[in-house]
C-alpha cells in the first residue's frame, strides 16, 4: 500500500441537544458535549471518530478539555505520521505526559477508521468479522416513580427491546418499587439490569438485593464508589445479583484490580473509556480470560462512537446481549449524513467501509461550540 503521512487533524467540539433532560449519578442534563476528529493523509484519504465524556465530567475531562489537548499536545506530536500504523501511534501518545484517555482513543479511532477506508473494508473485517449480523440494544428507565417506570418499561418492551436498564441510587425503598413495577410491567421475558451509579452503601445494597429477590435481575452494576472493591467484593457474595463494575474501570489496569479483587461478574466499558477500539479489544480480552463477560457502550454519545461500540461488540462473542451503546436515542439530531437509527432495539451490523458513515459538515458547523 502507497505510504502516506498524516497531513492534517481538525477536532470540533459538538454541542448536541437532548430529547429531554436526562439525570445519572445525581447529575440531570439537557445537552450533551462530544468531540468529533478528523484526520485527513497526504493522499485525501480521511478517517473520523467521536468521543463523549460522561454525564459527571470535570477538568480536565471536559469535551473542551479534551479537544484542547489533541490541538495542543497530540497534534503536533503525530503529524507527518503513518496513520496506518496504529501501534506507533498509540506508542507515540503513550509517551506523551497528562493526556486524558479519551484524546487518545480520538485519534486512534480515527487512524483506524482511515485505515479501513483506504482498505476498503468495514471496522467489523478490521477486527476479524462479525460474530453476529445483528445487535442488540438495552433500553434504559429513569429514577421515576413506580407507575410511571413501569409505563415507560411496557413502551420499550413494545418497541422490541429484550433488555432494560433500572436508574436506582436515590431512595432505596423507592428504588426497590421502581424494580418491583417494572418488572410486573414487563413479564419474565425481558432481561433487566439496574444501576446505582456508586451511590449505595454496602448495606443498602444489600437490602435492596434482599427485597428484589424474586425478580430475576439479570445484573447489579457498580452499586458502591469505584474505590470500594471489598464493598463491591462483599455485595456479590452475600446479595444473590450478578455485580458489574462500571466506574471502577478506567484502563487496563484497573480491569486487572477488579479481577484479582474478585468482585464483579461482569465488566462495562466503552472505547473512550478504554483508551481506543485496539486496547478495547486487549481488555476484553482480558475479561474473557478471566471469564467475565463484557457490557460494551456508554449512555451518551454521538453516531460514530456509537456505531464503532456497535462494530467492535458486534467482532466478539464475549459482550453480553444488550449493547449500552444508545446515545442516538438520547440526542435530537446527528452529524452524520445518515442518522443511526436504533429505535427498535436492534441493528443490522452494516458493511460499509470503516464506520459506514460520513460527517455532515453544514450539521457539524451547526453544532460547533467554541
């Protein structure tokens, strides 16, 4: 293949309005902040990605945060480049001092998703290929009253989502009828998860494990602080529900404190989270090892790190039914060309080349903050 150079990167800071405002973890939100990359080579081939901080985001973890830093830092240190060579590259970043995990895995996924473009060949064939034609997608319930939990569960079940997820942490007697509600409200046939979002003790979670006994969660994710490992520990041997650690993960490393803690039966991450769509692979790898399985996504995002969640859960067979990649659902409107659409609970994995998407520019222009 001809060798090219990186010629130049361009990172947007987007904007993107919600359907409604949104609460997780204690914080409420009506607009969402991601970054958009795109790297274009000395031949005018181009790769894009996006990256979505989480609701709960800080300096310097802030969308402009991390925009400033690819401007600032990583730019200047990849350019002229191979943009194939993706090894050397997250060698290259590696070596850079205070870079934030998401700037990187920006640059990555877009070096990927040029790679694929020039090959002609999807980020599934990147991978291997897909283990699965279609995905799957879990649906989400707010901290709302019980009745209104319940109604919102029936509406998704309707839908043709098979997996839903509970939002608990804030009343532990109340959170215990939203469980109640929702599962009356949909039947035995749909799987359900809940999670607290590090805002329980271990005794509350505990209780709460207790009390919900007869409704078949199908996991309980990161019910204590991140930190509390014994606390996660401690839940999964006395409380009777499947634990997943979320929070907890935030590298390679701290995926490998969580298995020699021995406190969770599952794992979440996304690509962001992991530092980019290779050490993605290297950590589910890791879990499969250790024999976790693997919850792939984040609850906001825009098209692209959507659809590359979807791609790279859809290349294993190690990440559990239900994929939390749905930031689509959450979001007004895109800027990509095509809208992802993902209302039905399920997706044809397509097979276009790279993410199978193009970046709307008079959208993205629309959506720019500074």
């Amino acid at each position: 293949m001809q060798s090219v150079r990186i010629e130049t990167v361009e990172t947007f800071v987007v904007a993107m309005p919600l359907v409604a405002v949104f609460s997780s973890g204690g914080k409420s939100k009506n607009v969402t902040k991601g970054v958009v990359v795109k790297i274009t080579a000395s031949d005018g081939s181009f790769g894009i990605s996006s990256v979505d901080p989480s609701t709960r985001a800080v300096f310097p973890y802030r969308a402009e945060d991390i925009a400033a830093t690819v401007r600032e830092k990583i730019i200047p240190a990849v350019l002229g480049m191979s943009p194939t060579n993706i090894n050397r590259l997250l060698d290259i970043m590696g070596s850079l001092q205070d870079i934030q995990i998401g700037a990187r895995a920006a640059i990555e996924m877009a070096a990927i998703e040029l790679t694929c473009r020039r090959l002609g060949i999807s980020l599934c064939d990147f991978l291997g290929g897909v283990v699965s034609d279609h995905v799957a997608f879990n649906g989400w319930i707010g901290e709302l009253p019980a009745d209104e939990a319940a109604l919102d569960a029936a509406r998704w079940a309707k839908a043709g989502f098979q997996s839903l997820k509970i939002k608990i942490g804030g009343d532990v007697d109340a959170d215990i009828q939203r469980v109640q509600a929702v599962r009356a409200a949909v039947g035995k046939t749909v799987n359900l998860r809940m999670d607290a979002n590090e805002q329980y003790s271990v005794q509350d979670a505990i209780r709460l494990c207790d009390a919900i006994k007869d409704c078949d969660m199908q996991l309980f994710e990161q019910p204590v602080p991140r930190d509390d490992l014994t606390g996660l520990a401690k839940i999964r041997r006395v409380g009777g529900i499947s634990v997943m650690a979320d929070e907890s993960i935030s590298d390679h490393a701290s995926l490998l404190k969580v298995i020699e803690a021995d406190c969770a039966d599952l794992v979440k991450f996304g690509i962001a989270q992991a530092g980019g769509i290779m050490p993605a692979v290297r950590m589910m790898a890791t879990a499969e090892a250790a024999g976790l399985k693997v919850v792939m996504g984040h609850g906001f995002g825009l098209d692209m790190s959507t659809m590359a969640e979807i791609m790279v859960g859809a290349s294993s067979s190690n990440i559990l039914t239900g994929l939390e990649c749905v930031g689509p659902l959450k979001v007004k409107d895109t800027v990509s060309q095509t809208r992802l659409d993902i209302s039905s609970g399920s997706l044809k994995v397509p097979d276009g080349a790279g993410l199978a998407m193009d970046l709307d520019m008079e959208k993205l222009a629309e959506y720019t903050v500074q």
